[in-house]
C-alpha cells in the first residue's frame, strides 16, 4: 500500500481551473481512497486559471501556475512518492494564447513533475463537447467568462483542436496517462462536469494511482468538506487589487491530510 506505516506519506500535486475548484472536495476525497489514507495535496487551481499568465475573475487575481510557489515547495522537500493531476487545459485559448506556447507551459509543468518522479496522469481537452456547441451559444460564452476575448468560434475551435493534439502528443513523449472526460458526465455546459458526475468521474480518471488489482469505491460527498476546502486561501493573491498571503499548508483535514494552495 502506498502509505503503509513504514513508507512516506504520499504527495498528491493538483494543477488545474474550474473542474478543480468547482470539485475539489471531491478530488481530495477520491485521491486519500485510491492512495489508502492520509495525503499531502499541494494544488494550483482557480475558476478561470492561466497556465503561463497571471489570471483576474470577479476582483480575485492569481499568478499562472508555471509561475506560483507550487513548484519552489516541491522542490525544498525531500524525495517521496508522488502522483499528480494535470488538467483544465484550454482557458488560455479564451485568453488568446496560441496553442504551441500553451502546450510549452505544460511541458514545463510535465518536466518539473518528472524531476520529482511524479506518476501523472493528464486530462484532454473535451472536444466532444465543445464542437457540438453551437456558434451563438460560444458566442455567450465567451462575453460573459471571457469578455477580452475577440476570437471568432470558428478560431476558438481550431485552436481547441490543435491545442488537443498537441497535448497528446506531450503525453506519449513524457510518458504520462491520458484520460478523456466522458460527454455524459456534462450537461448544457460542455466545458464543466456535472456535480451529479463529480464522483464518477474523478474515480476513473484517478483509478490508475491505485495498487495494482485495487477497486475503490466512489467518493461520498460531504457538504462540510467541500465548504471548508472551498474557503481555504491560496498562498499569492490580489483582492480587489490588494496583496494578500498565506501560509501553506493552509487546511488539514480529520485525518491528518494537508492541503496547500498555491
């Protein structure tokens, strides 16, 4: 078992956007049973997050992953086994960065996790969905989540697609898994997974952490945890324009989980 008494704690490295914030109790819940127990989660997410850039929703500004205190924490800590979640990739599309240096600031993430021989496991793009949507609907979209964006739907979706096959091909090279969200996990929205899916979805897209011929049961919900992870702040931020830091780890669950935010 990965935290057995006489092995590390296991680390658990979460890089993401909306499916992360919107779903991370879950997340969490999903990885401490795959890995059997207790975890140390250090996390770089937020509604709207850039990889490469500095990111701004609602008077809440974040430095882009590539960027934030994540990676100096990984690296001053000791070797350990370590898993890690790669995905969200697709909101710098609507922040009019190209594919190929979208797809560079992955690599930078996928070369420092494989420093720390990280097992990591990389979500796609869900292209099923978003080609289905309708040009008026993106049109929507795009004003109210993005309203700098300037891109015509047609553009978004090209840029979507190569964005996909690029990350493809990054996931072969670095040797990591590639998972695919599936479109019954979504509703009218194509880019957010249904909270009814949420643990569904994490299992199976997590399912590869777990000890060979391990079954895991779904995470349950908890309206508790999900509140307490959910007011946990970052350790870089700006409100309404205003500096703001916290120490990390910020949170700890009952059983000894620790939660950083970066």
């Amino acid at each position: 078992m990965p935290n057995a008494s006489n092995s590390p704690r296991p680390r658990v490295v979460v890089l993401g956007a909306s499916n992360i914030a919107r779903g991370i109790s879950t997340v969490v819940e999903t990885a401490r049973l795959v890995l059997g127990g207790p975890i140390d989660l250090l996390a770089a997410y937020g509604h709207g997050r850039s990889y490469g850039a500095r990111s701004r929703l609602l008077g809440r500004s974040l430095p882009g992953i590539t960027g934030c205190g994540l990676w100096k924490a990984l690296a001053d800590e000791p070797p350990r086994p370590t898993w890690a979640l790669l995905t969200d990739v697709g909101n710098d599309i609507l922040y009019g960065a190209r594919p190929e240096l979208i797809a560079n600031w992955v690599e930078q993430c996928l070369d420092r996790l494989k420093a720390v021989d990280a097992r990591v496991v990389m979500t796609a793009l869900p292209l099923e969905n978003i080609e289905e949507v309708p040009e008026r609907r993106v049109r929507l979209m795009r004003s109210v989540l993005f309203p700098r964006c300037r891109l015509a739907p047609s553009e978004i979706l090209h840029r979507a697609r190569e964005l996909d096959q690029r990350l493809r091909e990054l996931a072969a090279a670095r040797g990591c898994e590639l998972r695919f969200f599936r479109a019954a996990w979504y509703g009218v929205d194509p880019i957010h997974v249904k909270m009814c899916h949420w643990a569904s979805a994490w299992g199976e897209i997590l399912a590869d952490w777990a000890p060979a011929g391990k079954k895991t049961s779904p995470a349950e919900g908890s309206l508790r945890r999900w509140f307490y992870l959910r007011r946990l702040r970052p350790q870089h931020r700006r409100w309404l324009g205003i500096r703001q830091h916290c120490d990390q780890p910020s949170g700890r669950l009952r059983d000894g989980t620790s939660i950083s935010l970066y």
